[in-house]
C-alpha cells in the first residue's frame, strides 16, 4: 500500500520550474534514496510535502488523504516529520527538552512535560544522545546538532520521515553511524525519504532510488538499477561516482 502519492506535481518560482510533472508512489516501510544535481529540486520536493511550498499544480496524497498547500503543522499532525539541511534545533534548550517539545506536538500530542521527558529517554537512547541530554543543543557540534535534529523529528511521532542531508559533513565512521540509524527508524515502522550526496551510503540503505534533474524525475528504481542507467550517469553520476 502507498502511504505517499505524488501525482504530476509542479512548482514555479517566477519564470522558473523547479518541479515539473514530478509524479511517484512510495510504499509504506520503504527507505527512499532521492538523488540529483545541487538544484534538482529535492528540497523543493521535501517543501511541498510538508507544507512549507504551496505547489503551481499536482497533488500530494497521504496515507489515502490529499494534503497538498496543507500548513507544516497540519502535516506533522497527519504523522509526516523532517529534519533540515541546517540546524533548527531550540538551542537555548537541551537535548531532552527538544525532544520532549515535538512529543508534545507531534500526531500523538502529549499534555504533560514530565511524561513527555520521561518518553523522550528512549529515543534520546536510540539517537546516542542519553549521555548528552541535559546539554543545551546551542553548544553541541554538528555530528551531535543532527542527532537532536533526528531525535526532534522521531519525537514527532511521524509515519513517513523525510531526512534532508543528514551526512553531509561527516567522517566515514559518522556516516555509518547514520546509516545505521536511519536503518533502526525504518526498523520501528516508519517510512524514510532520505536526501543525500554521499552515493554509497544512500545506494546502502534504500530499497528504491528516484533521481530529479533540472526539476524532472529521469529515473525511479534499484539501487543496482541505479548505477547501469545511462542518463542518471551523464546528470549525476559522473560528478559523484568517487564520493
């Protein structure tokens, strides 16, 4: 069963497509790796479906139900989560607090702070942040920021979980960790887009890939289908085949 149906989506900024005729069905408890060119459109893509872009035209259908130019927080009501490029941790804030405040405004809002601390532990527990939860996120590095950004989104209780360049920055054995991670949330249930540059970690964990260029999907299938297709290889590949 499809949890997310994108049907012949497209999204202009002025004289400029981002998006054009984007159109895919993800499959509930699957991992899917969006690749492509800086200024493909896969952010983009993320805005739409969580509400922060309201799309020129097309539909976004989720779990049986059209969202489209719905507001972020109805979306993340409906159960879709996402963590960003940058930090947007409350840095101000620790650890345990950031991810107690989603928990109380996620799909299954709880009322109370101290039970939302206290279900917070777990999740901290799976992100490896347990030891680092009194620390305010402000101070942290970024390896750590983007745990909390992860923790923050899990907090949220979402069914579908959009990851915007998780690894970008990090070491090898940082990445793994990652992978390892995004792994253990799909483990749990929840669906996973994940946006990224780092070619083998995304072909490692994905059960599908779509690529975007200039705003057009060239490509949806196999990780292994990935690398033999021609065009993927001449709009994408070839720049990040070492990477």
């Amino acid at each position: 069963m499809a949890i997310l149906e994108v049907q012949n989506l497209n999204m202009d900024f002025g004289g400029l497509r981002a998006l054009a005729d984007v159109d895919f069905a993800l499959k509930e408890g699957c991992i899917l790796g969006l690749l492509g060119p800086n200024g493909s459109g896969k952010t983009t893509l993320f805005n739409v479906i969580t509400g922060f872009l309201k799309p020129t035209s097309g539909k976004v259908i989720f779990n049986c139900e059209e969202i489209t130019g719905h507001a972020p927080y109805k979306a993340c009501k409906a159960g879709i989560a996402r963590t960003f490029q940058l930090s947007r941790t409350f840095s101000s804030m620790t650890v345990l607090d950031n991810v107690a405040i989603s928990l109380m405004n996620g799909r299954e809002p709880l009322s109370s702070m101290k039970q939302a601390r206290a279900e917070a532990e777990p999740i901290l527990a799976l992100t490896g942040l347990a030891e680092k939860r009194l620390m305010k996120s402000g101070v942290m590095g970024i390896v750590d920021r983007k745990r909390v950004e992860l923790a923050r989104a899990l907090g949220a209780r979402p069914k579908l979980l959009l990851l915007d360049e998780m690894m970008t920055g990090l070491n090898l054995k940082e990445i793994e960790d990652v992978m390892r991670l995004v792994k253990q949330t799909r483990d749990l249930g929840i669906t996973v887009i994940v946006v990224e540059h780092v070619m083998k970690a995304v072909l490692g964990i994905s059960d599908k890939v779509m690529v975007l260029n200039a705003g057009k999907k060239i490509f949806e299938g196999t990780p292994h289908e990935v690398v033999n297709d021609q065009q993927v290889i001449e709009a994408y590949l070839g720049e990040y085949q070492n990477a």
